[in-house]
DNA sequence: ATGGCTTCATAGTGAAGA
C-alpha cells in the first residue's frame, strides 16, 4: 500500500502534475495540502477520470486539503474534533483499514506573530484529537505539510534557522509531544540520503542550491511502522516546470 | 542566508506562504 503527501501550492494550478503524478506512481493514498480550492470548484471530474475518488476540505485562496485514493474512502471526517477552526487543514478517512489524517499545520508566520500562537495551539488540540483516533485506530498514518523541521539534519542551515518559524524549540517540542502518542517518522525509519528536504524557497534559486527544509512528513503508528518498507522524497517533482515549493513524499507499506 | 518567487483576488497592489 502507497501512502502520499503532497503540498501542492494550488490545485488549479497543479493539477496536470497531480495527475500525471497519480498515473506514474499509482498510489493507494495522495494527502493533498494547500488545495486553494473551494468544494464547489474541486477538479473531481478529472480526477475521477484518472481512476481516482477524492473527499476534499477546501475554502478559497488560503488552505483546503484533500484524500484521493482509487477506492472510496469511508467515515470522513473534517477538521479536529472539539475545535471550531475557519480554516480548513484536515481530512481524515479509512482506506483499506487504514486510517488516513492529511493534516496542514499552520505556518506561524514569525515566532513574534499571533499565527505562532495560533499554530502552537493548534499542534496541542491536534495532539489530543491524535491521542483519541489512535485509541480507536490502532493503524494510523498522519500525512501532510507540518510546518516543522524536527531536527539540525532537516534543515540547510541549522544556526540560521535556530530560534525562527518552523524551527523553533517550542515547535519541535510540540512535534515530539506528538510522536511520543506512539508514532514514527517513517523517513527516518531508513537510511536516507544527507541534505534531504522536502521545500524549498521560491526565492533565491533555493532548489539549486538546495537551501531547503524537510517540513512534510509521513508519521505512522507502531503498528503500520512495522510493515513500512520504503519512505522517499521525489525531488523531481521539484525540478519541473512550474512547480509547486513542496516535493511529494512517499511511503510504502507491506501487509 | 529572506525585500529578491508564486499564487490568489483583483484590476495595481497587497497578503500569505515558509
């Protein structure tokens, strides 16, 4: 079973890719983030088309996430339970026994700014929403963009990075709470190649030089860790025309 | 080594992303 997280940075815009991402790799699972997309105005024909179902969050010009898959997802929730949040990041399903959350954390901005208040918040009411569906779903995966680099490797310049947004000490505190619930990084399941990251700055040519950070993740409970073979960045999907910031990530899973 | 892209909503600029 192929499990998939991709910020897409606009369906509208990313569409073809999208589908022509669908049709090279054939995954059971895509998370899509930054879908920009009002539900009204979601490209399902297309998708269908491609041989996939979707279940989709969307709102206009900020946020929106979607679950596709080739089998229809089941018990679709939205949002986080117990949290009225405007903004629509989560998606959550079952998928062949597999439940499937596609989170967008918040960007928090600067650490000086209200959104960092709002996205520290926001990762404790995830962590109990988490703590709940694990209880209840044992095989449990968490795709999407978190917004957090976890450690000095996920990130091209560590003393740059200290102290700021997405790597800050409270974050990645807030993100270990998290996999302390009984949840692994599967990218670090593996062995992996150095200076691996899954953004990359529009601005000053960050993808050639490779000043990226590694902000999207695949977290998997105990129980699916075991049986996950593979967890691969596709920076290629970096590299073309028209990109999205984000690279896919990829894991595979082996019943 | 972050003002220096890209997208969206709009009709010339501004907000937001990370």
């Amino acid at each position: 079973m192929k499990l998939a997280t991709w910020n897409v940075n606009s369906l509208k815009v990313r569409l073809p890719q999208v589908l022509e991402f669908l049709g090279a790799h054939r995954p059971d699972v895509l998370c899509l983030q930054e879908t920009k997309s009002e539900d009204a105005k979601f490209p399902i024909g297309e998708i269908n088309a491609a041989g996939y179902q979707a279940v989709y969050s969307g709102q206009k010009t900020y946020n929106g996430v979607a679950i596709l898959s080739p089998q229809m997802p089941q018990e679709v929730t939205m949002g986080i339970a117990e949290f009225e949040d405007p903004q629509k990041r989560v998606i959550s399903a079952l998928i062949n026994g597999v439940r499937i959350i596609c989170v967008y954390i918040p960007n928090g901005e600067s650490v000086d700014s209200v959104k960092y208040g709002y996205k520290l918040d926001w990762l404790r009411r995830l962590n109990a929403c988490l703590k709940d569906e694990l209880t209840r779903y044992p095989k449990l995966a968490i795709l999407g963009d978190y917004n957090i680099a976890p450690e000095d490797r996920d990130v091209h310049d560590p003393n740059f990075w200290t102290g700021k947004v997405l790597f800050s000490e409270p974050e990645k505190a807030a993100l270990q709470d998290i996999m302390a619930l009984g949840l692994q990084d599967s990218f670090r399941l593996f062995e992996q190649p150095e200076k691996s990251y899954s953004w990359w700055d529009y601005r000053l040519n960050g993808f050639k030089r490779n000043l990226g950070l590694r902000i999207d993740h695949i977290l998997l409970s105990a129980e699916l860790a075991k049986v996950c073979r593979s967890c691969t960045i596709l920076r290629e999907m970096r590299a073309k025309e028209r990109p999205s910031d984000h690279a896919p990530v990829i894991a595979e899973l082996v019943f």
